[in-house]
C-alpha cells in the first residue's frame, strides 16, 4: 500500500485504523494537486523558487561554532563529547 | 567464455575552504568532537543556509581543469534520507541540474593515451561521522565534518580495468592538487572513491547488474577491491547465478569485498530543488575570471618540460608529478641552473632525502638557488662531484648555502698538483705489493690506489687530477 511506503520513508508508526485514515485523507490532496495538471504548462518555465533572486553567497570566512556543551544540550542523548544513538547495525 | 569488467567512479573531494558549505563553522580536520557546529549544519529548525562563494568557484576550476561544460545554470536539491550522521534528515546536494557536465581525464596506459569521460561533477555538503563502540548498544555521532563541501565527480563506465581506475585516481588527485581545490588527503578521506562495478562477456554490448563497492581509502585497496569483485561477479556468473545489484564494503582484513545486506528497500531519495537555497547563474565573465587563475596543467606541463628543457619524459613526469616539485625545478633553472642538472640532483638527492623523512616538496627547507649554488661549486672545479652529495645532505639539514658549509667544513676540492702528487707517491711507496700486482698485469687495482689517495685526502682531491697523475706514475714505473 502507498501509504505503507510514505510511512516507512518518513519513519512514522501507523496503527491499522490510521492507514486507512490517511489514505483517503492524501488520496484527496493528491486529487487537489492534481487540478493543476489540467493547467497548460507547456510555455511556462518550471520554478523552483518563488523569488527571483540568484547567486547569494556568503564569502568563505569562518565565525565561532557553538561549544560542545551548546551544541549537545538539545540532543535527545549524549555521551562525553558525542550524541549518542541506538546502535548503527552495519 | 571471456568476461570484461564495466566500471565508474563516483570520487568524493574535500574542498580547500575554510568554513562549511553553508554556514561559518571551521572545516578544520581533528578537532575535538562537536565543537565545530552551528544552527544550521546540525538542523535546527528556523536557521537558513547561504553558499560558500569559494566552493562554487572551487568546482568551477575544477571543472575546467578538466575539460567539462559549467552550467550556466544550475541549482541545489534536497536528498532525503534518514541516518544519524545526517541531522537534517536530508543532505543539501544537486540533482538534475549540476554545476558542470561533461569532461574527461586522460590517462596513459602502455605508452597510449585513454580518455575517462566524466558524466558530471556536482556540489554537496559531507555528513557527520559515526563512531562504533564494538561492544555497546550504542553508536556515537560527530558533526563537525557535517555540512563539509564535498565535490563529487561522476565518470561515465569507461574504465576497463582496477589498474586503469588507479591511473584514473592517481592523475585526478594530481590535478586536484595542481589546482589547489583539494588537498588529496586519502588516509583523511578528503579524497575518497566509491565504484560502481559489473562485468559482461567479453563483445557483449549491454552492461550486467553492477554492485557498488565503497570503503576503498587507498590506491592499494581500490586496485584489490576491483580485482576481488570483478573475480566474484565472474565466478557467480561462470556457476550460472544471477548478480544482485546492491552496495559492498571492502573489507581491508579479510581482503574481501562483503554485501551490506541492507534492507532490499530500493533507495528513494525524493529530490527535490532546496527551497531554502536560491538558484546559481554563472555569466561567462565569472568563468573568464576563474580561467584566468587556473595553473598551467600536469599534461601540459610535461610536454612543456620536455621540449623546453630536453629533458626525457620519465624525467619530466617524475618532476611534474606535483606542482611545488615542478615550480622547484623551474625556480631552479631561472636561477642559471643546468635544466639536466638541476633535474639529475632533485630526482636522485632532494626528493629521495624528501621521501626519507616522509615530508613533502612544499616542507622543503632547501631553495632552489641554493642548489643551483652548489652546481657553481662543482662546475668551477672548488669541490668534487662526490663531496658535492656531504654538502647538498648537509644543505637539505641545514638550509645552509653550499660555500657556507664547504668553507666551515674545510672541504674545497684541492686541484693543486705538487700537492696530489705527494700523497699519490705516498700511496705507491706504502702499497708495495699491490703495486707489484698491477705491474703483473692486475689492472683492476687502479681503483684501490684511487680509494687510497681519496682517503688520505679526506675526498677533496680533484679526482680528474688523481686519475691522471697516478696513470702516469705507474707508466713510469713500468
């Protein structure tokens, strides 16, 4: 099922009950989107951006990191200087 | 039935910035743990990201070093993915838009010339580091390295063989450091390479399923995984079994190549154009102005060598290899030296000693008029060719200049007859029996007498003037 899928990529547990709900609820967004296929976009160039800004750059200069402690503090667990997560089965 | 291997490269450049891609924190190899982190490159919600001009120009020169089309637009997308080195949950990366397409590199194999077409080269950022502790139930995450720029060039599947994908890395890392965009740091993995391996019988036109080796952090590995793989993907098929697409680690140990088994799950990145990142247009003037510092190139650099100096191509290839060795070589000659001369003392003195201790051209103490100091020496008769290796070593130590320590070291060459000649007399009179020797025909022992003379001298007697002066006092004697 798609919505199995959609799941799996986005790492999120459905119960039973929940798959059909979201099914049909996605099933109409994608209905809503798909509207705009009935739009004639063969002379209109894709956007990716809504703005029409281009090249904003930052020179290469480095500024102060935050220290470990900063940088940790958010992490749902740490150890020592590291983030600690559940083990990474190679 | 003959099979042939298929093989690309994805190579994996570090780029010579000093902050991140997309925000200010160092770039900087083997600081503490997580202390090289910022909002943005560890995904906190809210922060924006703004390219590194200098990364997009590093890729730009890359990119005309090696012969490729730079897009005139081009822009970022987002790959998705989940892994805990990763903290946005997506890497910033470029997808159907690329900053160059096209190009090759030319690698010479048996005296001929092969040209490795390349496919793309594209801009990303690098993701954190994950450490392993053996036996826990944990893994731990670095950041610092996350948000690196990371070039990755993609070649077409031109390559035939490992030996081939050697030469193909070995002359990429060159020009990378020639251009000065990477410093090509392969046990630190600024320099990296995956491959995308597959082998079909031999005539065959259709390409087999390929498997993607990563993990090969040296020129030796990549040559040992290739061969292992293109022998295992034979052998399945020689027994009549199918190969499964899928990534593989080499195993350095076990010298193997080994499936990660990961979830049969086909990959699904859901590119999509970065909306937090607007487009790149690269007007010609900004190419013009990029051209304008690209270095002269190891090929043309050799050809240069070869014709302007008359050097023989080994020579020339070993001296244009890197660039600091070959702008020595050429500092060198500009200060008057002989271009054989100059090229005979670095191949067998500078870069041997260079090599000994481990250290690189640009770490070199010696300059190139200092050589060029001691080749005066020689030419002008003050010291002997053989003393003249004391005094170079003694250069390369000290940074010293060769009169310098040819004059403290008491070693100017004595070129003064009378004097020779009573050391060389000397040498007749307490060498009796080998002399009889020799009148009796043993010729071999000129050379002893020589030895002799050279000791007693310490060295600084003028060998031209030795040989000369002892030939004749054994002519007499006869």
């Amino acid at each position: 099922m798609e919505i199995e899928r959609v799941a799996l990529l986005a790492r999120i547990k459905l119960a039973e009950g929940e798959k059909e709900l979201f099914s049909k609820q996605l099933g109409s967004i994608l209905q809503y989107i798909d509207k705009l296929n009935e739009l004639d976009t063969k002379e209109v160039e894709p956007t990716s951006h809504v703005l029409s800004m281009k090249n904003i750059f930052r020179e290469d200069r480095t500024i102060p990191s935050l220290s470990k402690d900063q940088a940790l503090l958010n992490a749902p667990d740490s150890a020592g200087d590291f983030y600690r997560v559940p083990k990474i089965i190679e | 039935m003959q099979y042939e291997a298929v093989i690309g490269l994805e190579i994996h450049a570090q780029l010579l910035t000093d902050s991140k891609m997309f925000c200010g924190c160092s770039v900087k190899f083997g600081s503490e743990p997580n202390t090289q982190t910022c909002p943005v490159c560890i995904g906190m919600p809210g922060v924006l990201p703004v390219t590194n001009k200098n990364a997009i120009e590093y890729v730009i020169k890359t990119g005309l070093a090696l012969n490729c089309t730079v897009s005139p637009y081009s822009r970022f997308a987002r790959k998705n993915y989940f892994y805990p080195d990763l903290p946005k949950g997506y890497q910033i990366s470029q997808y159907e838009l690329p900053l160059c397409e096209g190009g090759y590199v030319e690698i010479t194999e048996d005296s001929s010339i092969k040209k490795i077409k390349l496919t793309r080269i594209h801009l990303e950022e690098d993701a954190g580091k994950n450490i392993h502790d053996g036996a826990g139930n944990y893994s731990f995450v670095d950041l610092n390295r996350a948000g690196t720029p990371l070039m990755e060039i993609v070649t077409e599947p031109d390559i035939r063989n490992p030996q081939e994908a050697v030469e193909f890395m070995k002359k990429l890392r060159t020009i990378l450091k020639y251009i000065n965009v990477c410093d090509v740091n392969m046990e630190q993995g600024s320099f990296r390479c995956d491959a995308n391996v597959s082998v079909r019988p031999v005539g065959q036109k259709e390409f087999g399923v390929k498997a993607e080796i990563k993990n090969m952090n040296s020129f030796k590995f990549i040559e040992k995984a290739l061969e292992y793989e293109i022998k295992r993907q034979v052998k399945v098929l020689k027994e009549g079994g199918r190969i499964i697409q899928e990534t593989r680690l080499w195993n350095t140990d076990r010298g193997i190549t080994e499936s990660m088994r990961s979830k049969e799950e086909a990959h699904d990145y859901r590119y999509f154009p970065e909306p937090d990142l607007v487009p790149v247009e690269v007007e010609p003037s900004w190419i013009e102005r990029i051209k304008t510092q690209l270095v002269e190139l190891p090929d043309s650099r050799l050809e240069r060598f070869i014709s302007q100096y008359g050097l023989p191509g080994h020579d020339a290839g070993l001296l244009t290899s890197e660039r600091a060795t070959a702008e020595w070589f050429e500092e060198a000659v500009k200060s008057g030296g002989d271009p054989k001369g100059v090229s005979n003392w670095m191949m067998g003195e500078l870069l041997r000693l260079l090599n000994e201790d481990n250290k690189q051209m640009e770490e070199c103490a010696l300059k190139p008029g200092q050589l060029v100091g001691l080749l005066n020496l020689i030419e002008s008769g003050v010291i002997s060719g053989k003393i003249a290796k004391t005094v170079f070593e003694e250069m390369y130590k000290t940074g010293r200049d060769a009169d310098v320590i040819v004059k403290k070291q008491g070693l100017i060459q004595v070129s003064d007859e009378s004097a020779i000649e009573k050391v060389v007399d000397e040498v007749l009179k307490n060498n009796q029996k080998e002399l009889e020797r020799f009148k009796a025909g043993d010729e071999k022992l000129l050379g002893f007498f020589v030895g002799q003379i050279m000791k007693i001298t310490k060295g600084k007697a003028n060998p031209k003037i030795v040989n000369e002066l002892l030939k004749k006092k054994l002519m007499e004697d006869n």
